[in-house]
C-alpha cells in the first residue's frame, strides 16, 4: 500500500495517476475526505481509497498510514512545514513505512538564501536519521505555476526580478510520472533527484512564448527584490513568508544559474515535457 500525503496538490495529484495507471494500492490523504479528488476514480481502474488525514492530527495520521509499507510526503511550504513534515515521518516510521518519498527543493542547503530551502534541508536531514529508505526528489519550478501568470498576461506585462537569467521549469506530471518510478521500482529508490524539463528560460523568453500563444504583446518588466516583494504583497495579496519567498528564489537565479538535468530521461527513459507544450496545451486559458 503505497500512501499519498498532499494527494490534492499539484504533484501528489500527478502522482495518483501516475500510479493508477500501474494498478498499485493506493490511499490518499485529504483534510476534506467528502471533497472529490481529481484521479481517484472512473478511467476502468479501481478506485483510490481515500482517508481523511491532518499533519496536525497525530490520530489521524495513525489510522491513514496502519498497513501502509510506503509514504509520498509533500506538504504545501509555509512557516510550520519542518515541524509538521518532520512529525509525519516519525509518525510513518513508528507505523513501519519502510520507505518515504519527499518533494525537496533544489536549493536544499543549510546556508541557502532562501529559507523554505534551509527548511526542506532540516525536513532531509531528519528523514536520513529516522532510519526508512528515503527518496529525495528536488524539483526546479512548476511549469503549472505559469498558469498564475494569466491575470498579468491579460494586461500584458508580467513582472519579476530575474532579468536575463534562465529558469528550470519542469511539469507536475513528470515530478509525478518520477515519484511512482521511485514507488514501484526498487532499483529507483534510495536516491536524491533534482529534476528540470528539458531547457532552462528567462523571464522574458517566457513573455515571448505567452506571446506566441496569445496572438498579443506581452512583455516582461524587471524590478528590483524590493520591488517585486512590495508589489506580490500590495497587489497580490500575498502574505509576508510567500512575497518573501518568491522574491528570494528569484534572486537564487540570478546568483546561481540553472541549467537543465537529464534526470526526467534518465529515470524514465523519455524526455521530460516542455513549456512550449503546456503552454499550447493551455492555451485558452491565457486568452480569456
């Protein structure tokens, strides 16, 4: 039984059905078991068992992970993440999951100028004491992310801090097509994993293809950290910790350049997908 935690997000989404289509035991985890989650049923596969589990709610935790021999752990980043993903792996440990599969960060250091990153190395850090084989996975940033990009693509200009330096971008669903590799074949797992799609783009050779696919002008402004924090928590309304680090991620690109991975084709044996194609792949989406 392979036991999915952040079933309702973007890669433990992904993921369930990467492992659907394998025909493995699967329980998904929600802290709103009555709400449907995308990939738990129809496609002529059996259904994902669904339990109700909070990261806050050790009891819970016991029920959803009894007979359970994996765990994919990924939780949403925020301020309490170390304390509540580090108490979901002693609770799996004294469950007797004899194997987790975290979603990282690339920049998973105990120096790193981002904080959620110093976070995820405290989370590995602790996991690789707690005694079960553990998988790292290190994705760069969500291709699916770009879809929050409509709203400024609608006006025209999207903004940000990174001027000319490249990105890795990587989809959800090949972080989620690599998770199940690591779940369902022991020679995978026990590794750590950075993953990217297959190029790395900058900030406006992003505006350039959102142009190619919307028929429109967008273009890309570059604002200083200050300015791009000021504006996600004025205009975007977004709380301090999240301005704070999507600022200092853009920043960690520009000091420290990206370049893609063979990871995704390596482990999969097909290359990983690329924004050109989510892009078409959404393109209504940013033409509304």
């Amino acid at each position: 039984m392979i036991v999915v935690m952040g079933a309702t997000g973007a890669t433990g989404n992904a993921l369930l059905h990467s492992l659907r289509t394998l025909d493995v035991p699967v329980r998904a985890l929600t802290r709103t078991p009555h709400t449907p989650i995308p990939g738990t049923t129809g496609a002529h596969r059996p259904p994902v068992e669904v339990r109700y589990a909070d990261a806050t709610d050790p009891h819970s935790l016991r029920a959803a992970f009894k007979g359970a021999d994996q765990l994919f752990l990924a939780m949403a980043n925020g301020p309490a993440q170390v304390e509540l993903e580090t108490g979901v792996i002693d609770m799996a440990t004294d469950a007797g999951i004899g194997h987790i599969v975290k979603i990282s960060a690339p920049a998973a250091e105990p120096d790193s100028p981002v904080a959620v990153s110093r976070g995820h190395h405290a989370v590995e850090e602790h996991l690789r004491a707690a005694g079960p084989t553990h998988t790292i996975l290190r994705p760069y940033a969500f291709t699916q992310n770009l879809l929050h990009l409509a709203p400024a693509v609608a006006q025209g200009v999207i903004l940000g801090t990174t001027g000319d330096a490249p990105c890795n971008y990587v989809d959800c669903r090949d972080i989620g097509d690599v998770a199940a590799a690591a779940l369902t074949r022991p020679e995978i797992a026990g590794h750590t994993y950075t993953l990217t799609g297959p190029e790395a783009l900058s900030s406006p050779e992003i505006a350039a293809r959102l142009s190619a696919v919307t028929g429109r002008p967008i273009r890309y402004v570059d604002l200083t950290p200050a300015e791009l924090r000021d504006n996600l928590v004025r205009e975007a309304h977004m709380p301090a910790w999240l301005a704070d680090h999507v600022t200092e991620i853009q920043q960690l690109t520009v000091t420290r350049p990206e370049t893609p991975t063979t990871t995704v084709v390596d482990v999969l044996g097909r290359p990983p997908r690329s924004v050109d194609a989510f892009l078409q792949e959404h393109r209504a989406h940013f033409r509304r």
